[in-house]
C-alpha cells in the first residue's frame, strides 16, 4: 500500500494540460461529461487515499489496536514515520471535508436568497429596468425551473432575433442544469489543490454547449455569435452590471468570448484525434487513480488481518 496510496494524490498534476485541450477537440456535451467524470472520479480517490493514509498510523494507538484486536504492529514502518504521516493525512482529510461543507452550504444559501420567492412573478424570464446590459440565467432550487434575468439595456442592444439567440443560450443553461456542473467542480477542487485547473476548462465547455443550443434554437450559428458578441461589447461597454449578480447565476458574457464566436463562426481547427487523445489521457489517469486506489485498500486489508493474526 505504501507505493499505490500515493497514485491518487498525484495522477490529478497530470490531468490538467489534457484538460485544457478537450473543450476544443471535442464536442461540448462530451468534454463536459469526461471533465465532470474525471474531476469528480479524482477528488473521490484523492479521499480515499488520504483516509488509507491514516490508518496505519492509527494503528499503533493503544486504543485502535485494541478495538482492532491487533496482536501485531498494522505497518512495518516506524511509528516516528506513521503516525505524523497518519496526523498529517487526517489533517487533510478534515480540512477537505470542512471546506467541502462549507462550500456546499455557501451554494445552497446563495441559491436560497437568489431564487427567494418574492423576487419577481414566478415566470421563466425576468426584465429588469436598467440601462446598462446584462443577461444571465439564475437556477432553482431542487424542484423549481430558474429563471432568466435580463436588463432592459441589454435587450435595446441587440436585434430581435439576437435577442432570441440570448435568451435560448441561458435557457439552456436553466435545462442543462450546468450550475450543479460547475458545483460539482467547484467541490472537487476542495479536496485536491490540482483539481482547482479545471474548473476553467468545465466553464468554457459549458458555455460552448449553451452557445450550440442557441445556435440550434436560431437555426443560424452566425446570429448566435454575432449576439453572444454584441451581449460581451456591451456588456463591458458600459462596465458590467449596475449591481453585482446572484453567485450561481451563469452569464452568456462570461469565458473567453472571442474563443467561442470562433467555435460558431467554424473558425477553429477540427482536431477529433487531439480531443481523442485528450479524453484518453483523462480517462487513463482516472482509471490509474482508481485502481490504486483499490489496490492500496486491499493491501490494507490484508495488513489489517495480519495484524490480527488471522495470516501466519
């Protein structure tokens, strides 16, 4: 177990220049289901293995040994070794689950008081009477739809049909649900400090699958790009929001808006076998992570029934 329970805390450095690369390469909807899979997958083996970390140490408690009814030392290693090890890694190990909580409780509360019910009539689009432009979809809560906000300034910017390309971009981010995407990426990041990387990557790619769906919606990826454009112009234009928004809400001004319009408009190589490779690579290193994950929690396993004395 000592070699395999360090895998999972380091395949996650290695996952990040693959990351980078996949929104492009791939589709959107499949760079976010590999970067979601992988982003969770890895923090879950990040916790496991900090968790295997600390038992050996724990072992040599006279307390634990008695409840393990160990008769023999659980590791070889010295307890001036396993047990600062074991302290260090149940430091870890609550110090990623107290920011872990605290992160889920932060979101949970931030998307209570946006979604509060006196806030606007209970229908899917809110118009705000403000002069400077913005635009941006505000999820629910388990059970309630969300709903898009958008300033009056915003919609005297565009034409009509962009318009419509605006309001179908953060419609589908209220259908896809994208805010417990970025939740899920955002919590994983608690537990391991490499993981934080690809919450870039999960954003872009959600934006990206916002982005196709007003495409679709529109039936002209030129309007889509040419309003999601115009929505950013603006937008900075005349310098942001007049009042700051809601923590969950999802903008279609936000990311790299000059990498997207060249995504609609085509403008960007197709590189299939490059996001192939990328997603690969991912795939790879979670699987690895995985693994030895379980590979180390069997060995622990057989410790611990040596120790008992249940192996000659």
């Amino acid at each position: 177990m000592i070699y395999a329970v360090w895998i999972p805390l380091l395949v996650p450095f290695l996952v990040v220049p693959a990351a980078r690369r996949l929104a492009d390469a791939l589709s959107p909807v499949q760079a976010v289901r590999v970067l979601a899979g992988t982003v969770v997958g890895l923090a879950l083996c990040t916790v496991l293995a900090l968790a295997l970390l600390v038992v050996p140490g724990a072992g040599r408690l006279s307390a634990v040994a008695a409840a393990g009814e160990f008769v023999h030392p659980l590791t070889a290693a010295a307890p001036a070794v396993a047990v600062p090890l074991s302290v260090a890694a149940l430091a870890l190990l609550l110090g990623c689950a107290a920011a872990v909580t605290g992160a889920a409780r932060r979101h949970w509360a931030q998307l209570h008081r946006a979604t509060r019910p006196e806030q606007g009539d209970g229908s899917e689009l809110a118009v705000l009477r403000d002069t400077r432009p913005d635009a941006y979809a505000l999820p629910g809560r388990p059970g309630s739809p969300g709903r898009i906000v958008v300033t009056t300034g915003m919609l005297h910017a565009l034409e009509p049909v962009e318009r419509d390309a605006l309001l179908a971009h953060e419609r589908a981010h209220l259908t896809g649900r994208h805010h417990l995407y970025l939740a899920a990426a955002e919590l994983s990041a608690r537990c391991h400090p490499a993981l934080r990387a690809l919450r870039e990557p999960m954003g872009y790619a959600l934006e990206r699958c916002a982005d196709e769906a007003a495409a679709h919606a529109v039936g002209d990826r030129r309007v889509a790009a040419r309003a999601i454009g115009r929505a950013a112009l603006a937008a900075r234009t005349a310098g942001g929001a007049s009042s700051p928004r809601p923590a969950p809400a999802l903008a279609a001004a936000a990311g790299p808006v000059p990498r997207r319009v060249a995504a609609l408009l085509g403008r960007t190589a197709e590189r299939p076998r490059i996001g192939l490779v990328a997603a690969a690579a991912l795939i790879a290193c979670l699987v690895v992570s995985g693994a030895a994950a379980l590979d180390a929690t069997h060995d622990l396993h057989s410790s611990i029934e040596a120790a008992q004395g249940e192996n000659p």
